[in-house]
C-alpha cells in the first residue's frame, strides 16, 4: 500500500453507529434505545455534523451498524446515505440490516447509494427460539429480506447467527446452518451466547447452555462450515471462498479506524477515542467521552488480542517492522510456554493459535499480559 | 461517683433487630455523641463487623443521662459479641453488668440466636428489660411480639417501651427504664479489689489496654495489681473511660467500668474472665467463671502468591496483637508452599480473621479445609498430636487415633426434635438429655465429635430448624474412634491440603463427595484429569473431568477492545488465586470442597 504522491490514507475503515432498534433484545449490550422517529431525526442531525469534521473522503471500508440502521424510515435512511455519499468506499461498503424493519424500498435505496455487502441479523431461523430471545421477526420477514435484496442485486451477504440458548439444541443449530448454506449466504458470523450483566438477560440472571455442550456445539459448527465451503478465520466468522469482512478484518489487524455516532470508538495511530454513551451529550456535540493515549506496551499487546483472533494470526515479520520490536523474542516465555501446550504453533512466520488453541484464546492472552 | 447512680447494662438482639442503632440514638440522647459527628452504629468500630452486621470487638461506654427524678446518672453500656464462638467472652461482659436491655423486632418477634443470650443473661442474674423495637413498621405485630415474649422467655412485657430505634420514637422511656429496672451495682468499695477483665486490645504507645468492672474496691493509678489466673504483677500506669473517646481517671469506684493500661506487652497474659487485685491488700478467691480459651479448630493458611509469605506472617503477628484466641506457626504444604497452620475459637473467628487478612493486610489467601486437633498412637507407643490430617502417618504405624467430643447444646422449639435428633444421630452424636425450658421449647444435649461440628454441622442445623435452633458446646474429652486419612490424587498426585480425617463407617461416601465436588470446581483444562479418594493407598472414589475447555471472547470489534482487555485483566487477578499441581489449575474453593459436600445427608 504506497502513500506516496497521494493524500495519505491514514485511516482505513470508517464505522457510523445507528443507536436506534424496534425492540430491545434480551443478550444485547450494545448502546442502543427503541426507535423514535423525532430522535432519529435529530440523532441524524448530529451524526451529520460530527461527520463533517472527518477531512478524509476515502477509506477501504465504511460500515454502517448499530442498533438498527434499518429501523430508520425511508426518508432517515435516505438522509444518512446521502450524507456519508462523499466517503468512498474502495473496497467494501456494509449495512446491517433486521428482517423486521427491511423492505423493498430500504434494498433499493441501499443499492442506488453503492452499498455492497449486507450483514443480516437472523440469529436463528428458528420461530419459537427468535421469541424466547426476544426478537421480532419471523421467518416470513426473512423471506422477504432475501427477496428484496435478489431484486436489488445485492449479493454479498452475511448473516448473524446464536447459541448457547437454553432451549437449543445442537440439532436446532445445525438446522440453522443447514438453512444459512442453502440462502447461499457468502459469510456467517456465528456467536456463542455472552450474557452480560446490564442487559435484559443479564437482570433475569438467565442461565446460558452448559460449557460442555457449548464447546460440543462449537466444535460442530466449525466442522459442518467447513464441509460445506465456510472457512473459519477468526473465532466467530467463516467465509465462503474470498469473502472476509473486509471492514472487520481492520479490526483485528489491529488497523486504524475512525468510528462516529453514539459509542463509537476510533483508533488512530496511539490513540483510541469513546465517543459517549449518553444521548443528551451526543445531541449537544459532546461526542466524545474519552480519549486514551496508549503505550507502546499497548499497543503491542492490544495487536496480539486482535490478532490471535484471526486464524492467520501474526504476521512476525509484519509486525516487528510495525512496532519495532521482536515479538518472539519480547514474549518468548508465554509463545514457548503455549506452543509446548500445544496451544499456539509458529508456521511460514506466522504465530497463530492451533486447532486447540483456537478455543483457549482468553487463556493464551493472559500469559501475554505483563 | 456513688454507686447508686451508675447503671451497667448490655444490650441483647438478634442480628438486624437494631442493637447498633438504638445503641446510637441512645448516644444522641445523652448527648455523648452529636448527632452530625456519628458515624453511624459507632459501637461496631471495624468496617467488617459493620458489613457482616455483627459485632466481634467488645466495647463499654459511659454515658450521663439526666434522668426525670432528677438526678445524673452514669450508664456503662458494654457491647458483646453475637456468635457461638464467642459465647464465653459474651458472658463474660454479661457478667460486668446488672442488666440488659433485650430489643425484639416488632415485625419479626423472638429468633433463636437472641434466646441462646437472653439465656446468658438470665444465668449472669441480669434484669432484663424487653424493649420493641421498630414499631413504625407497617408489618409491626406488637400484641404478638409481646405475647411471644412472654410465653417463650417468661418476661412481664406490660412496662416494655415501644420504640422506634430509626427514627428516636420513645428513647427516653428506655432510659428511664434502665434508671427504673436495672438496679445499681452491689459490690463493697472498702473490700480488697475484685475487678473482671472482660475485653482487651493491643495499643502501640500504651501496651495492652483491658476493660474491665470493678466488682469490690477500688482502683487507683500507681496500685501495683495482680492477676490471678497467672499471678503477673504491673504497675497502674493509666485509668479511665471511654465516652467514647478516652477520658482519662485517677481512680475507678467500685461499681464502674473502665479500661486500664499498665504497660502490659501481650494480649495473652491479660486473659478475658480473669480477676485483677491488688498486691497490697488482695482479694480471697477470685470472680467466678474464668476459663482459658483454647483454639478448637485449625486450618492452614497460604498466600497465593509464595512471595508475600513474609506479609502473611507479619499480619498474623500483627492480629494476634489483639486476639489472644488465633495462634499460628509455620507449615509447609507440596500444593500451597509455605504458610501457617492457624488454630481458632471456632468457624467464624476462622472466617473472621480470613477476612481480615485479605482485607486489612491486602493478602490473596488460599484456606484448607478446617480440622480439629486429633490424637494419634502410634504402634511404637508414642501418641502424637496433629493438626494437620496430611501430617497422619500411615496406616500401619498407627495404633489408634481420638478424636475431641463436645457436649453440645441446642436450644430450639420443640418441634424440631426430630430433625435434630436425626442429625446428631447421621453425626456420630450419643444422646444424652432433652429438657424441656418451657411447654415450646427444649435444649437437646448431645455428645458429638468436633471434627463433625466443624465440618457442617452448622448449616445443617440451621436448615433443618428453619435457622431457629442454636448451638454451643464445650469440649469434654478425646475418645477413640474408628478413623482414617483419607487422601485426594488429582491427575495422579496427592494433594497434601486435600487430605482430611475420615470415619470408616463414611469414608466411601465422604470419597464419592469429594470427588465429585472437585469435579465441579476444578475448570475443565485440555487434558482429561482423574480425580480420585484414597485410604491407605487402595483408591475408594474416582471421578473424570473431562478434557474439553472454551475461553475465548465471542465478539471483539472495534467498540470492544477497552472492554475486552479489562475482562482478561480480571481473569488474570482471577489467575493470581489458583494453585498448580502438577500441571492442573486448582482454584481456591476446591480446598474447601472438603467442608460443602452438598447433600451428603438427605
């Protein structure tokens, strides 16, 4: 990637976060509120002038998320494509969409803005599952989604998927995968539930699936992907052929990214910025709430966490060059340590977690941590 | 001070009933505290003992209240602790008073831990004065708490102050009360000095500070005293009150409370029950009641981390300063390394000194399970006496082990006979009497081995009475009894801190518990781990934990690294707390799995 002669292209991925949704789900943490057509309206407003004090106008990648982007109307959504419509996107151009709040209208308009990748969040395609998770659609929305999107032309797209909920078993998920192959979907983001304490989920005190028949289902899910042509390269995510997450895969290598809206976080170079949580401060101008600056320490071993996510791994080379240092040598304790665990392994240069280090990766981490 | 005007008094209630704030609205009343300086329930001055809502440290106060007779009186109000293990030093600060005020919750009545002191008291001939507190309560029963108190502990409620300790309703009529009631001290001002020890704490500049009543006689600074129980002789250096700060005093009168300083060095020679006189004109026989206090129950503690073995040493040193009851000394363990064997009064000083440990002295600290002291003959003659069950010899050197029984006391209402009966029964227990207090209520006396009582007699009792029954009990004697080491092999390996003192009649059980509980609490790793119970080498229990394992983060974008990277700062902390054997993770509760074994009786 040469900078010379052009503006630089320091940032390579630009996230906008829609906070809005139609109904809450029960494991979601992410900032969110129900979708109010005025708020929208004036959340938008401000998204527009944040967005303006972005100077640079290309990056590899722009991703839309939330939330619900699609919980916005016509007109909202409109408004916000037509404002982000002087970025380009040069290689990848994401929305995520809900069955619930997609139509026919919300495809075209999509389409006629350049988006070219869509992620869907089905989470199941199971009826009776979508309601004890507390979402609103069924499978009839989801019909019509994919529908929607044949007539727009949208091709590129992948879908959301969960376990780990009491009531799944591991037929009902290969069921679930079974049906994502035959939409012929190009990608499948597939997570393990996390139940976290300020969700709907977390106040109940649910109780996930048991550990045992977690990891069983994991691993089945792993192996059936794979037969049937999703390659798995980071731990939630498999592929059809070359179609990665571009705009994720920035994530975890660990690039920059610039992130707008309520809660988006940015990294560039150093320093990572949080935008605020908190409506009334977003809608008085007040985006962001915390700016850190990180040691190279941190840097070195935030690169590792997202890295290892990734079954390529690191790239050693790469990454002495980046951050000027020697990374077998800086950690050979815990790398020698895993590696005679059988954990991690060091192959064509790169240092990446082996079949079985894959599921371990929190406790790999730890032994990187000073 | 003339003796007629002093009240000495306690005040007995069971957990959350109000103690502490009534004991703070009765400081507002007299005006010892201003209300805007009190740092609420003043008496409890140790955060923990304000968390776990109960009081350890002993504390007296003296208050002046200007009564509607006329007159100023001087109030002693002596704190006591609220658990079987500390009963004896309950009774003796009972012992320094003539009174006690009895608070009952108005919306939950008389509970069986208020009966266990309210029956201290009675035995100490304390008058008891019943107060009802929380009567603003919207669930307040008062006719029936009344009644209750009546039929259950046969006290005349009809002057008994309805009071609301939270918001200051009817204070006063509990001071005029303990001014009506309770009568003034008795003792002779020109008798030889007679003063009780019923508390004392460790102070840097002063030495060893002891509270203590003065029964008969007086005391003065510069009196040369002697303490009877070991005849150690000091010179008075200091005298005074606490009101409740220190107030300094050239004498205390016969009747008052007071603490003494008298460049004492340890906690160990100024011994709670022991009677103080003086060297010039002693007294004949000491006050009655004194008991030395042994340590029945031992764990071994470790840090996690083996480098801060010298902090822990250093703040047991430092606790033991103010707690002659914890002893300690060092031990090795091939699982935990170097820490000490520690001996308590019972479970909860065991908890309370853990807690103070790690909190006070900022040590992460791994427990064994608690033991009690066997007695082991070996072949060769010789009789050992162990703390520690890895420390047992080998079945073929040993002739016979004993164990320490108790005498056990539990006083619940009659209609837990059965389920009590029963458990004592499955605990090894021997009857020995039940006597019926009143037509509801009856104390069941069992002789029961300790090591069951410390296991989880406790909670058992609890559950099967509803939380009504309470326990105490005092050590009788050592018997024989039919009893084996058991060891547990994680992965192939013995774990010395897992070892434990089995009866032979349970063993097989006890083996199946214990691995089964370790098969709970032990994380899965990525090889598979036997887990197995053995006694004199033959393998009695052996579960599997299975080799799978999964710890990775579902989810990590760009929104999640700071979020992301405290979880694993945390799992790390979480880290710091396990211990290797061998190449297994063992975290710190499975060394307590010996102790919840779940439903090893149904």
């Amino acid at each position: 990637m040469s900078t010379k002669g052009t503006v630089q292209k320091m940032i390579k991925g630009l996230y906008v976060h829609i906070p809005f949704c139609n109904s809450i789900c029960g494991y979601c943490d992410f900032a969110r509120c129900r979708y109010s057509s005025s708020l929208a309206d004036k959340y938008l407003m401000h998204l527009e002038k944040e967005l303006s004090e972005i100077k640079q106008d290309s990056f590899y990648t722009v991703y839309i998320g939330g939330g619900t982007p699609t919980s916005l109307n016509e007109k909202q959504l409109e408004r916000l494509l037509e404002m982000l419509s002087r970025f380009k996107a040069e290689k990848e151009y994401t929305i995520e969409i809900n069955p619930e709040s997609f139509n026919r209208e919300k495809a075209l308009l999509i389409k006629k803005y350049g988006v070219n990748r869509v992620s869907i969040g089905i989470q199941s395609f199971n009826e009776s599952l979508l309601a004890h998770m507390g979402r609103k659609h069924n499978s009839k929305d989801v019909d019509n989604t994919f529908r929607y999107l044949d007539e727009a032309g949208i091709k590129n797209r992948s879908i959301d998927l969960i376990f780990g909920f009491q009531t799944q078993s591991l037929a009902n998920v290969i069921t679930d995968l079974q049906k994502a192959v035959r939409l012929n979907v190009t990608h499948i983001s597939i997570y393990d539930l996390e139940i976290y304490p300020n969700t709907i989920f977390g106040i109940k005190r649910y109780e996930k699936l048991d550990d045992e028949t977690c990891f069983i289902m994991y691993q089945s899910i792993v192996e059936y992907l794979n037969l049937h042509g999703y390659r798995q390269y980071e731990t939630s995510n498999f592929a059809f052929g070359r179609y990665q997450s571009q705009h994720n895969r920035l994530y975890w290598k660990y690039e920059d990214y610039k992130g707008v809206g309520l809660s988006a976080s940015s990294k560039i170079r150093n320093i990572r910025t949080d935008n605020t949580k908190n409506f009334v401060d977003y809608l008085n101008d007040r985006y962001v709430a915390k700016t850190i600056r990180l040691s190279d320490e941190e840097l070195i071993f935030e690169a590792i966490m997202m890295n290892l996510r990734m079954n390529e791994g690191i790239d050693i080379k790469e990454f002495d060059k980046r951050f000027n240092c020697n990374l077998l040598e800086k950690h050979h304790l815990a790398i020698e340590k895993n590696i005679a665990k059988g954990l991690l392994e060091v192959k064509s240069g790169f240092l990446k977690t082996t079949n079985k280090g894959i599921f371990v990766l929190n406790d790999i981490l730890v032994d990187f941590m000073n | 001070m003339d003796q007629k005007y002093i009240r000495n008094f306690s005040i007995i209630a069971h957990i959350d009933h109000g103690k502490s704030t009534l004991a703070d609205r009765i400081l507002e009343a007299t005006k010892t505290v201003q209300s805007r300086d009190m740092v609420s329930q003043i008496l409890d001055d140790l955060d923990l003992e304000r968390e776990r809502g109960i009081t350890i440290k002993l504390n007296a106060v003296a208050l002046t209240y200007d009564a509607d007779d006329g007159n100023s009186y001087r109030f002693h109000l002596i704190d006591t602790p609220g658990h079987v293990d500390f009963t004896y030093e309950v009774s003796r600060s009972l012992a320094a008073c003539e009174g006690a005020v009895l608070v009952v919750d108005a919306s939950q009545g008389v509970e069986a831990q208020t009966l266990a002191n309210v029956y201290l008291a009675i035995d100490n001939n304390l008058e008891v004065i019943p107060v009802i507190n929380k009567i603003d309560l919207p669930n307040a029963m008062v006719d029936y708490v009344k009644q209750e108190i009546e039929h259950d502990i046969g006290l005349d409620t009809s002057n008994a102050p309805l009071i609301s300790a939270k918001t200051g309703i009817n204070i006063h009529e509990v001071l005029e009360s303990i001014v009506k009631y309770i009568p003034a001290p008795s003792g002779d001002p020109k008798a030889p000095l007679q003063a009780l020890i019923f508390d004392s704490y460790y102070d840097s500049y002063r030495g060893v500070i002891a509270a203590i009543r003065i029964k008969n006689g007086t005391l003065k600074v510069g009196d040369n005293i002697r303490f009877m129980s070991n005849g150690n002789s000091y010179l008075v250096t200091e005298l005074g009150i606490r009101s409740p700060k220190e107030i300094n005093k050239q004498s205390l009168g016969c009747g008052e409370v007071g603490w003494l300083a008298a460049s004492i060095k340890s906690v160990k020679d100024v011994r709670v029950g022991d009677t103080i006189t003086t060297t010039d004109n002693p007294c004949k026989q000491p006050l009655p009641g004194y008991k030395q206090l042994l340590p029945m129950v031992y764990c071994g503690l470790y840090p996690t981390d083996n480098g801060r073995y010298n902090d822990l040493r250093d703040a047991l040193e430092k606790l033991q300063l103010n707690d002659a009851s914890l002893v300690f000394e060092a031990e090795t363990s091939q699982a935990l390394g170097f820490g000490f064997r520690c001996g308590f009064l019972g479970l909860l000083h065991m908890d309370v000194v853990q807690e103070r440990l790690e909190r006070e002295y900022n040590l992460d600290l791994i427990a064994t399970a608690p033991s009690v002291i066997y007695e082991v003959k070996l072949t060769n003659g010789k009789t050992l006496r162990i703390d520690n069950p890895a420390l047992v010899p080998a079945s073929q050197y040993v002739d016979k082990i004993s164990e320490p029984f108790v005498s056990a006391k539990i006083m619940s209402p009659a209609e837990y006979i059965g389920p009590i009966m029963e458990l004592c029964q499955k605990k090894r227990g021997i009857y020995k009497d039940i006597i019926y207090l009143d037509e509801k209520r009856v104390m069941v006396v069992y002789e029961l081995p300790l090591s069951e009582i410390v296991f989880d007699f406790f909670d058992r009792l609890k559950s099967c009475t509803k939380g009504y029954a309470s326990l105490d009990y005092e050590l009788i004697e050592y018997r024989s009894s039919s009893l084996q080491r058991m060891d547990v092999l994680i992965n192939g390996e013995v774990v010395d801190a897992l070892a434990s003192i089995v009866h032979s009649d349970f063993a097989y059980q006890r083996g199946s518990n214990i691995t089964r509980r370790l098969k709970e609490l032990i994380p899965s790793q990525l090889f598979e781990i036997p887990v197995q119970a053995a006694i004199g080498g033959r393998v009695i229990a052996r579960t599997n934990i299975k080799a799978y394992r999964k710890n990775v983060l579902a989810k990590c974008y760009g929104g999640d690294i700071s979020r992301k990277k405290k979880l694993l700062e945390k799992q790390k902390e979480g880290k710091k707390r396990m211990k290797y054997v061998g190449e297994v993770e063992i975290p710190q509760e499975a060394f307590m799995a010996l102790l919840s074994m779940g439903e090893e009786i149904k």
